[in-house]
C-alpha cells in the first residue's frame, strides 16, 4: 500500500488513500506513535468479516455460538471492568471550558492529546492497528459524514463494520475534502484508572485509550455521532440527537415521528415496535428508521424537519428482550450478530434474562463461570448487548438508507418515571417544547456506570452527548424554530408509571400504539385534547383502551397532574438550572415562569 509505513500493511483489495493525502498522513503519525506490529486496513467485506471472526475465534476475542441455531453469530465477553459507558472518564478537549459548559468534563486540548500521547506511545507494539474507513448515514446524504478509526480492537473493527458503512465507499464519499473525523483508540491495558474518552470538536477529532465498550470505543456511536456530530450540528445550522425514528402506517398515510429516551428506557422497543393483534388487523404498522441516533435539518424547499438515522445497524440492550416484548429485536439477532457479555447455553447459543420465562438448569454466565438459578447473581451482565446490521430487521423502513431522509412530524421525549408523570402530554409550542425536553428527568440505568435508580435531568436524553456548553444547545434547540416554516409537535411520554402496589400501570411495549395513535392524529389535526397546566391531554375516551386491563381509575392515575407533586418537580429541575447558573437562555427562565403560573 506505501512505503512509508513500516509495519507490514494487510493487503486487502480497498481503494486506498493517496500516499499523500492528508488521511494518509494522519494514519502514518498515529502508526508512528502507536508502532502496531501490523496493520490491517478494513473493506468491509464479507470475506474479510470471516477472515477477522476467524482469528477473533482462534485469539479468544469471541467464541463461535451454535452455527446451526445462530448462523454468523459470535459471543464476546469483555474484560468485567469494562462493560458501560463511564461518563467521568468522558472528556471534551475546547480551547476554553466555558466551550464544555457545566454538564462536561473538560480538558484543555494541549495538555489532553499531551496526557493521551504518553498512554499511545507504543501501545499497538505486538498488535494489530485496523484501519476503519466509515461513513455515518446514507451515502449522498447533505449531512453523510466520514470518519476513520484506527484501533487495536479486533472487537470493535467486527462491530464498527456492523454499526457502520466500512469501505470502498467512502473514499468516494470523501472525494477530495479533507473533511474525515480523525478517532485513535486503543484498549491499552484496560485499566480504569488510565481510561480516557477525548473528544477535540475543534479538530474533528477523538481520541480514547483504555475501554473496549461500545459507547467508549465503536466511534460511529455516541462519541461522533452525537458529541462531536452536536457540535458540528449547532456550527452549521442542524442537530444531531439521542432519537429513534420510526414510520408508523395506517390507512395508507405514513407519519414519521422521533424519540428521545434516555439509555436503556426502550428505545429499541420502540423503534420496533409490532402493534397488538387487533391494531395489526386494521392495518397499522411501525417501521424502522434508526433506534438510537436521529440527524435532522430543515429541507430549505418545505421548512419541514427531515432526519436520517447516521447508523447502519443496532447495539441494543439484551437482557428482558423476548418474542412477546420485541419480536423484531429476536428476528434482528437471529444470525450475522456479536453478542456481548450474555450467558453462554450447553448448546452453544445464549441466554439472557428475560429471554425465557424459566432460566436455563446450567450455563456459564458473562463472566465464563458456571452457573445456575442458584447462583444468586445474573447470568446475563445487566448491560449486555447484541449487534446486529439493520438489514437483520424484518421492520425495517423503506427509506432507512434514504439519502433525503424522513420528513418528521413529531417529536417525542420520555424517561422512566414511577411517579409524577404523566403517561402523554403535548407541549403548547415548538419553545414549550424545548422546554419539556430539556427538563426530563429519568431513573438511571445500567448503561452508564454509577447508582442505578435515581432521577437524574437528562436534557433531551442528550445529557452525556452534547459536546459543547449546554447553554448554547438550548439556544440551538430555540433558533430551530425560526428555520422552520411547520414545525414537528412535540410530546412527551411515560410508560413507566407504578401504582402504590409498585406495579406497572400501563402495558407498554407493543401496547405504547395507543398513545403513539394519539399523538399522530395530534399532528394531523384529528384529535382532542384538553388543556392543562403541563400541555394538550389527551381525555379518557380520546385513548383507546378497549381489549386492555385498565380501568377508568388507572387512566385517571396515570393521567393525574397532581399540583404539588409537579411543584416539587420544578424543585427538582433546580439541578438542572443551577449548574446553568447566570447562563440559562432567556426562553428557558420564561417557560419556566409560565408553567409556575399555570400550576
Ligand atoms: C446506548 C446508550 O448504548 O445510550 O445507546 O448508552
Ligand atoms: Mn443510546
């Protein structure tokens, strides 16, 4: 491939890079620094996907499940130190740490590529470096982007080709620019302590040393797709956002809406979700656009908001996945998917909790241990994961690989709340809107390291993606308005409200078609909705309920705004105002004062 690498290059058949391009150049300062034994530049192939399962199956990174049950699917079982993102290792690296803002971890960049330097020098000796040309969203889409990742996990070159569009293509769509997001990793010793996620906006540029976990390290996710892709966005005039985006079609009319959730709330279940019986009969479907990550900008010739998802496949939460809550989910990873950290079955397929109503008499869990129902600890680690390619998915939608994208009529936040919340409420306007949004609160998960079950506000369920100051997304979030002559409705929704018993009182799951019914007539002007202190509310016989177990009573609960329990929810997003202290948006400080008004 080029004389100035001295590490023997892999040779595979992708179209290479000029030797003097600036790709090139980076790629031989990061091969100097990191001093790899070999270096293998990924196609994306299918041959070259045997080729590195071969020598992941044969090095131990995976082990091959039951080819007859699971054709194409490996395990894989991270170091147990490794297995969520760690928001306090996560860093943006701007000139300025008012550039951050309050909700990141700063670093100068100087001084963090200096730190990072010393942890890259000569980290890949004895390895391989895979080169990872990618490009995130549909080719020839306006807001396609090019990234390469250099890394020396085998793991991550498997689920990269996965996550994202590998090859040949994007030396086409990169063209003559010089426009490629630069992202350096290595897992290092995968030591906590020596774990960084850098991420330099600035330059375009990541860099992460000491974590193989998908959030930290496969870079088509939260670390470009969102962090850096956020900043890009507020630059240039789009957003990039946590969001699902489905088509949901009845009657022959398709309505595209986006989700924002936080981690672990379902958003894959939603995004694929398959209606009950009775909805399936009169013709309603939902489709899949992406799970995870929604682009969107304003298409000059209609002011309406359109969005593509940057993804080209899904790593999605496995644990309480099964034929009843996500059929489409099981169809995605029935084969050619890496399953990470679940439970290996005597067989040689996988277990997880939830996956069947009895536990298996024997496996071995995530950590290679044998166990059994006895055990007393999870099989599965809370966090475990499969990739899959979205092509896997029996739902999904015709335009997923659109260059123009989906045109998006709605917009939905939610967290998980067990108390307080409403189960659907529409914002008055697009300024309410932002406002809903950037007050969610959710119960944390296990997607993130740390306490498991407190409120915390995650703006948009953006609160650990927004690669700049806060303050100056919100602002974003408001100027969008002015950019768009009809606007998305914006929702917000729980399906996670408990009764005093701690049940659950609605179904969820396929079951959430009810209230997504309601929210697309919102959008086509075909449903009431009563006024209320938190938005439009839908009335008891604007839901249909008809076939569910809730009575009129648990509508009511569900639906109830209680006064004081919402004031001592303002009191709650104090967290949220404080840490933007003398730096809140105005719009914030007047949406704020016109819902205590109205409560
Ligand atoms: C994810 C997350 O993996 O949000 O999608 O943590
Ligand atoms: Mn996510």
């Amino acid at each position: 491939m080029t004389t100035t690498m001295k590490p023997p290059i892999r040779e595979t058949n992708a179209r290479k890079p000029a030797e003097t391009t600036t790709v090139q150049q980076w790629i031989n300062e990061c091969i100097e620094l990191c001093q790899p034994n070999l270096v293998h530049v990924c196609t994306g192939s299918a041959e070259e996907r045997k080729q590195l399962t071969d020598e992941g199956v044969r090095t131990g990174v995976f082990i091959r499940l039951n080819q007859e049950k699971r054709p194409g699917c490996y395990l894989h079982r991270s170091n147990p130190n490794d297995v969520a993102r760690t928001e306090q290792c996560t860093f943006i690296c701007t000139p300025s740490q008012d550039m951050a803002g309050p909700t990141n971890n700063w670093m100068e960049p100087k001084a963090a590529y200096s730190k990072l330097k010393t942890l890259f020098r000569g980290c890949m000796k004895g390895r391989t470096m895979y080169v990872i040309p990618f490009v995130m969203g549909p080719i020839g889409s306006p807001l396609a982007k090019v990234g390469i990742q250099l890394t020396d996990s085998l793991y991550v070159a498997v689920n990269m080709e996965i996550m994202t569009r590998v090859g040949h293509i994007v030396w086409k769509q990169l063209g003559d620019s010089e426009e490629f997001t630069r992202c350096l990793h290595s897992v290092g010793d995968c030591n906590p302590d020596r774990r960084y996620i850098c991420h330099f906006p600035l330059d375009n540029t990541i860099w992460s040393f000491g974590s193989g976990y998908g959030g930290n390290a496969l870079w088509g996710k939260k670390c470009l797709a969102l962090r850096i892709a956020s900043f890009l966005g507020q630059q240039q005039g789009w957003m990039a956002e946590h969001m699902l985006i489905s088509g949901v079609s009845f009657a022959g009319e398709k309505t595209y809406v986006a989700a924002a959730f936080p981690s672990a709330c379902g958003k894959t279940n939603f995004a694929m979700l398959i209606p009950p019986p009775i909805y399936r009969q009169a013709g309603w479907k939902v489709t899949t656009v992406g799970d995870d990550i929604a682009w969107m900008w304003v298409d000059e010739k209609t002011g309406r908001l359109r969005a593509i998802n940057p993804e080209a496949g899904y790593f999605g939460v496995v644990p309480g996945t099964n034929e009843q809550t996500n059929p489409n989910a099981i169809a995605c990873m029935s084969h050619d998917t890496i399953f990470t950290n679940v439970a290996l079955l005597p067989d040689g397929d996988v277990w997880w909790e939830g996956k069947t109503a009895e536990p298996p008499a024997e496996c071995v869990d995530w950590t290679g241990k044998p166990w059994t129902p006895k055990s007393g600890t999870k099989a599965a680690q809370p966090n475990s994961r499969f990739t899959a390619p979205m092509i896997n998915n029996p739902a999904l939608d015709a335009s997923a690989d659109d260059p123009n994208g989906v045109e998006i009529s709605a917009i939905i936040f939610g967290g998980r709340r067990a108390k307080t919340v409403p189960l659907v409420f529409q914002a008055f306007n697009w300024m309410h809107g932002v406002y809903v949004g950037a007050t969610v609160g959710s119960e944390t998960t296990a997607a993130a390291t740390g306490q498991v079950g407190v409120v915390r506000r995650d703006p948009m369920a953006m609160l650990p993606f927004i690669g700049y100051n806060i303050r100056d997304y919100l602002v974003h979030w408001f100027r969008m308005r002015k950019k768009m002559s009809d606007c998305p409705r914006i929702f917000h929704v729980n399906w996670f409200r408990k009764n005093d018993k701690g049940q659950y009182i609605w179904p969820g799951y396929g079951e959430n078609i009810r209230v997504i019914k309601w929210i697309i007539d919102r959008c086509h002007g075909r449903a009431y909705a009563v006024e209320t202190p938190l938005g439009w509310m839908p009335r008891r016989q604007d839901i249909d309920l008809n076939g569910l177990n809730i009575v009129d009573a648990d509508f009511d609960e569900m639906q109830k705004v209680d006064l004081e329990a919402f004031k001592a929810e303002i009191a709650g997003q104090e967290e949220l105002f404080l840490k933007l202290a003398g730096d809140l948006p105005k719009e914030m400080i007047f949406q704020r004062e016109l819902l205590i008004s109205r409560l």
